[in-house]
C-alpha cells in the first residue's frame, strides 16, 4: 500500500542537476493554493474560439466590402442568387402565410435583382403573346387576316418595369418619411420592397397565359385569385412596417397598395384581352321594281 509520502510530489533529477550546476536560477513551485494575479498584471488569452470567430469576422467584412456603385462589382451583388434561393422565393411569394413576413424570412439575408428582373420580363412576354392569341382566337370570320401587333410588348414592358420600380420606390419614400429620421427596428429598404414586389408579380405570369381561355367569367375569376394571392403578400409584408402608425395612415396605406396591384392586372386585362365584338354589315337592299315602273310611265307622259 502506498504512504502519505509516496503520494508527494517528488523532485526530478534533473532538476537538482540543475540546481546544483547554477544555485542562482529562478525556480517556479507549484503549490495546491492559486495566487491572485496581481493589479499590474496583464494578461491576453485569445482561445481558438474566439480566434476563429475573429477570422470570421474579418472574411465576412472583406466578403461585404463592395466596390463604388460605378463599378461592376457594386451591381453584381444584387444578382448573387443559385436557383434553390430563387425557387424557395417564388414558392413563399405565392403560398404566403399569415405571421410568416416575406422579407424576414426569404429576402432580408439576400436581397436580389435576379429574380425580379426576370419574372417581370417574363410576364412582359407572356402579357403580350397571350393578348394577341385571345385576340386571334376570338375573331369568327374565316377570312380575317391575322396581324401580330408588337407594339403590345413595348407598352407592356413599359407598364410593368415602371409599375415594378415607381411603386416600390413610392411605398419606400413614404414609409421611411412616416418612420422619421430615426428608422424602427424591422424597417425595408428600397432593395427589399423591390424584390417583394418584384416576386408578388410572379403569380400573373401563369394567369395571363390562361386569359386564352376565351370565357369572360373565367377570366375575371382567375383576375380575383390572382389578386387575392399577390395582394395577401403585400399586406402581410408592410403591415408590420404601419401598423404603429396611425389606424387611418395604417389602412389607407395598405389599401393603396392592394388597390394599385389590382389595377395592374385589371388594366392588362381590358386592354390586352378585349373580347372581339362582331357587328353583322347588312347587305345593301335594292329599289324596288315600283320605282322603275313608274318612272317609265313619266317618261312616256313627256314625250307625248
């Protein structure tokens, strides 16, 4: 059985070695009681955690560091997007949920242009082909001669990158003068309220192609879901953002939204997908054999 004494620590030889070779070194015991550090010392400890976590930081910093809005660079982080975050977006913007707010939880870690810019695109095409299809399609005469109207593309693309920019840029400038000099916590910057609205119009791309169908009721119908999905992602999305506001400025700003964004889809229905009105030309009647005759008989009368 090991003694009290064994259990001690033990000098090492080489130690004593040492000590005996230079009697003025320093030397360093390690007792059971720990010392208080002294006021004047100081100490710096970085553990590889907190290393980590500062190279970490430095990488992000230099990753967020963007050149001046002169340069290429500056642009292409709004188009930094895969396609699974584009995806992921379309799906929240067209299965919006009440309580789950779009930006927080689909744009605000990366807001971009990629997406936007092409939905809007897309519905310019889609707006336009299918307006002169429907307009193909409703006309009954065999003989009509179609002729495809291009000009419908260029005020299609008008309408839409300018309902797509002016109105976020609208909604943007009002919130942030609502919101003062100090903005509150949660507050969209003009880049988020681009991209919201930019996807908010996904949901008419496959809407216009089905105003094809060439019945009025069905038409109207799908304008109604249509508005009804992309005007719920409006209002959950910058609800948040005047609901502390006025209850009159509240309302009114929201309604303004969803009254806009209807008259969107409303206006490219009356004007791409007008229903063709057929007025029947009637023939061209002749005189009747009464009036010759008695114009025979005149002439007659005068010559005798």
């Amino acid at each position: 059985m090991a003694t009290p004494d064994d259990l001690k620590f033990q000098e090492f030889e080489e130690a004593t070695d040492l000590l005996s070779a230079d009697p003025g070194a320093t030397t360093l015991s390690v007792s059971s009681t720990s010392t208080a550090p002294t006021p004047g010392d100081v100490k710096l400890d970085l553990s590889e955690n907190e290393e980590g976590q500062g190279e970490n930081s430095e990488l992000l910093g230099r990753e967020k560091q963007t050149g001046g809005f002169w340069t290429f660079e500056y642009y292409q982080s709004f188009f930094n997007v895969d396609t699974m975050q584009v995806l992921d977006r379309i799906k929240g913007s067209v299965m919006p949920l009440p309580g789950r707010n779009f930006v927080k939880h689909h744009i605000r870690s990366n807001p971009d242009l990629y997406g936007p810019f092409w939905i809007c695109a897309t519905l310019v095409f889609s707006v336009a082909i299918s307006g002169n299809l429907s307009t193909f399609l409703s006309q009954g005469d065999p003989q009509y001669h179609y002729r495809p109207q291009f000009h419908r593309v260029t005020i299609a693309a008008v309408a839409v990158f300018l309902y797509a920019w002016l109105v976020p840029l609208c909604v943007w400038g009002f919130l942030t003068w609502r919101q003062g000099t100090e903005r509150q916590t949660g507050g969209y910057t003009f880049l988020e309220t681009v991209c919201v609205y930019g996807y908010s119009l996904f949901v008419y791309i496959p809407t216009s192609v089905l105003w094809i169908i060439p019945f009025e009721w069905l038409r109207w119908l799908l304008i109604l879901v249509a508005m009804v999905i992309s005007g719920s992602l409006l209002v959950i999305t910058f609800w948040p953002a005047v609901r502390d506001d006025t209850k009159l400025t509240a309302f009114a700003t929201v309604t303004t939204i969803v009254l806009l964004h209807a008259l969107l889809a409303i206006g490219c229905k009356m004007y791409f997908f007008q229903t063709a009105v057929h007025t029947v030309t009637p023939a061209p009647s002749l005189a009747p054999p009464s009036s010759n005759h008695t114009g025979m008989l005149t002439s007659a009368a005068k010559s005798q």
